[in-house]
C-alpha cells in the first residue's frame, strides 16, 4: 500500500531516467471497476475516514446523494462493525474488492479463489459480508448509478492512459525468479483518493492474478481526475506487493523479535503511514526496495537511486540502505539464488544482525534540521509589510526539491505565496517572498519528505509555522 502526500504546494520531483534495453511489454490498459467502487462507497458510507475524501468532489458529491438513503444500511453498518473489532480497512477492503463477480445483477464470492486467498482480516465474515454486499447492490440501484458516471469513468481512463509509461511486467519474472500463471490489472478508483493498493487473487487451478489499484486526487480547473506520469512509480510499488508479501508473511516469524524493535522506534511514523504492524512495515520494506532495483536496473542515475533511499529512510525504513545493497549481491548471484524468496535467509540474517538502536540514531543524526525562520514562530504580531521569510538551515540543502503546504486551518491561513528560491549565495538559505493580509492568522507546514541536504538526506521532522499579524 502507498500513501499519495496531499495538499503540497511548489514541489518538483527530479524524473526517474529509463534507458533500458530491455524488451517492453504492451501498456497495461487502465479500468475503472465497478466491485472497487462498490466496496469503497459501502465503507465511505461507514465512515472509514480512508474512504471519505472529496478528491474528486464531483464524483465524491454524486456519491453521497444517491446513497444518502443507505447510510445504515445493513451492510454498512456491518462494516463499521468489521474495522472496529477486526480492522477491515485500507487494502483489506481492496481485497475483498477483487475476489468478488457481479453477474447479472449479483454480486457473489468467484467460486474458483483458492481458500487463503483473500485477506486474513475478514475471517469468517466473507460470505455473510457478502450477503448484505449482494443486497445492498440491488436495493441502491448501484449498478445504474454506476452506469451513469460512465462518461466520467471513460474520461479517467484516457488521462490515465495518455500519461503513464510503458510498466516493464518482464522485469518482475526476471528479478523475482518466477512469473504468476495469472494476468497483471491496472485499475484506477476515483473514490479511493490518495490510497493505492496492490492485491493479489488466487485460483484453485494455480492461476494468480495480480492488481495495482491506484487511486485519484488531482483535479483540473473544471473538477475532471488528471494524473501525473510520475503514477508509474506507484503502479510498479503496488505489484511488487503481491510478489513480496508471500515469502514477508511466511519467514517473518524469523523476522519478527527485531522487526518489533525497529518498528518501536518508528512506530509513529509507521501509523501516520496506516501501518500498524511491525509485519506490514517488513512487508513495505521489501517492496520499497524492490522498487529501488527496479529503477536501478532500468537506468536510473547513482544520485537519484540515493533520493529514494533517503527518502525511505526518512519514511522510516531505517535499513532500506543495507537492504538495497543486499538486493545487488541477490541480483550478481542468481545461479546461487535462483528466485527472490530464495534468498530471504541472507534478508533475515541482514536484519537481525543490525543494531536497530544505532541505525536509529545513525539515520538521525545524519538528517538536516532548519535552524531558525525570519518570522518568529507563534509570534502574534508580525507585521503585515514582511514581504519575505526566510528559512535557515542547518547545512547545505538539494536545491531542487523543496515543499509546503498549508497547516490545520487549510487554504484560508495560507499566505499568498509570490516566488520561492534558494539563496544563490548560500545554499542554506530558502527564501520565499509572499503577501500578508493585516489581521490574520497564517499556519504553514514544511513536510519533512519534501526537502532534502546535499547528500540527499530528508528533513529530521516536519515543521510548522504559526503567527497572526497586526492590524
């Protein structure tokens, strides 16, 4: 699972080069599917806060009149009652999604999935959740309001398709060993906002289907999805999941003791995050890597491979870095280590041969602080003329990368921002020239993620700026 960062003004990304020889496989053909759809808007009515958001407030609108008369429906309500006693959330709910048929007006479990296959979190609850799902569907009408959003839907999946890359679906084989008898989905959900997913489906006859579920949280000016190519880096994150949850979930016993201690010292981060296990945050390490070789093995450059990273690390997977090293032996050694679960003993022995305490401190150390801004924090009586402010940091900062966005108070306490650059004379110093109103109150956040020292280390923290000013 990803999380898109939301609400980020003024940030560029250096692109990912691709300059691989490698043969490309067709452009995977982006659906907007109706079983998403329909479990996301059964637990927006919920109120699973994941599955509330108003990205796309004309669709999210649509949604909430038309099945304003369901709000307690059965089905909700057993939903509600399945997150707070088993957590059935997030990419659980996914799951369900693509382990289910709508079939003339029915919606039913696929009579071929393999026991095990869907999430462990539903237990034994699957087939009367499904029952009510099954009821719900027919009583809302919800396969005409489906229906109806159609022109929406096409619209989506032309912008998906005109801006993402060819994905590379031969590297998987090559890198992991072996290639699921199965096909390879790219669905696109226009109520999943931010949240990306990727699942997998087994059959009985040894079939395995793979889904990169990626959400949509950017508009135009008239309110239609856009989407940016930079998407592909989530599409090949999430089918790394349905290759690297297996052999995590299966050896993470032997994982587990020291993944608890690194998950301790990470664990707020971890749960801003929505993981809230020490194995899902090994789940999410192994992806995460995964998607670094990935682009080290299409080309990308030495110094963007160092971004990623770090940009981990600061995330909180404090040894992506080793693991990443290990993940380049794996690659030079494949005759000794034939598949990617094969050489999950030499992962387990990387982890528990670190010192999680050190790593901690090591990363921590290593990361920039901002020393001071222009504009005194919390200060209620800043003048309304300060034409600039100015953070200082406390090295030299990548000068290309850099973020803010608005605090609790949203778009109304956010200044009118003019420019924003780095002093030239001194690559510490990120100037940004702005317009104050008098009598206002003004909360500004800079996003640890989002700035970066020249070695390419993130932000220790976030930091927040408050100040009112004077009349």
């Amino acid at each position: 699972m990803y999380n898109k960062l939301k609400g980020i003004f003024f940030v560029f990304f250096i692109g990912i080069a691709s300059a691989s020889g490698w043969s490309q496989n067709p452009v995977l053909k982006p659906v907007v599917d109706e079983r998403t759809e329909l479990m996301s808007i059964v637990f927006r009515l919920a109120g699973s806060e994941e599955y509330m958001n108003q990205d796309i407030r004309r669709y999210s609108d649509s949604i909430d009149i038309w099945f304003k008369p369901h709000k307690n429906d059965a089905v909700v309500r057993f939903a509600r009652k399945l997150r707070l006693l088993h957590f059935v959330a997030y990419d659980a709910v996914m799951s369900m999604a693509v382990h289910l048929d709508i079939d003339q007006g029915t919606v039913r479990f696929n009579q071929d999935i393999r026991k095990g296959s869907i999430d462990k979190r539903w237990g034994d609850t699957g087939d009367k959740f499904v029952m009510l799902l099954n009821h719900f569907y027919q009583e809302s009408d919800f396969h005409n309001f489906f229906l109806s959003k159609k022109a929406l839907f096409t619209l989506a999946e032309t912008r998906f398709s005109e801006i993402v890359n060819t994905v590379d679906l031969a590297w998987y084989e090559k890198f992991f060993g072996f290639s699921p008898a199965g096909t390879f989905n790219l669905l696109i959900s226009l109520s999943n906002g931010g949240e990306n997913y990727g699942q997998k489906v087994s059959f009985n006859n040894g079939r395995e289907n793979l889904y990169s579920i990626i959400g949509s949280w950017a508009t135009d000016s008239l309110g239609f999805p856009v989407y940016d190519a930079k998407i592909s880096e989530t599409i090949v994150h999430e089918f790394c999941h349905s290759y690297c949850n297996p052999p995590g979930t299966k050896y993470f016993p032997e994982l587990k003791t020291m993944a608890g201690t690194f998950y301790e010292l990470v664990k707020e981060n971890m749960e801003k995050q929505a993981y809230g296990n020490s194995q899902t945050m090994i789940n999410e390490i192994l992806v995460r890597a995964c998607v670094i070789a990935y682009y080290r093995d299409h080309g990308a450059k030495p110094g963007r491979i160092n971004q990623l990273i770090r940009a981990e690390q600061a995330s909180g997977f404090l040894w992506i870095q080793e693991l990443t090293d290990a993940l380049s032996r794996y690659e030079a050694s494949r005759d000794r280590y034939p598949t990617f679960e094969s050489f999950m003993p030499e992962i387990i022995q990387l982890q528990n041969g670190l010192v999680p305490e050190r790593v901690f401190s090591e990363t921590e150390e290593k990361r920039p602080r901002i020393n001071s801004f222009s504009v005194k924090n919390n200060s209620r009586e800043v003048d309304p003329a300060t034409k600039e402010l100015i953070l200082t940091f406390d090295r030299p900062m990548f000068t290309k990368p850099y973020g803010m966005s608005y605090g609790d108070c949203g778009t109304r306490c956010y200044p009118k921002i003019i420019s924003v650059k780095w002093n030239p004379e001194k690559n510490n110093e990120l100037i940004i020239s702005w317009k104050l109103e008098r009598n206002h109150h003004y909360s500004i956040i800079f996003p640890a993620p989002l700035m970066m020292d020249a070695n390419g280390f993130y932000l220790k923290e976030s930091y927040t700026l408050d100040f009112n000013t004077t009349k």
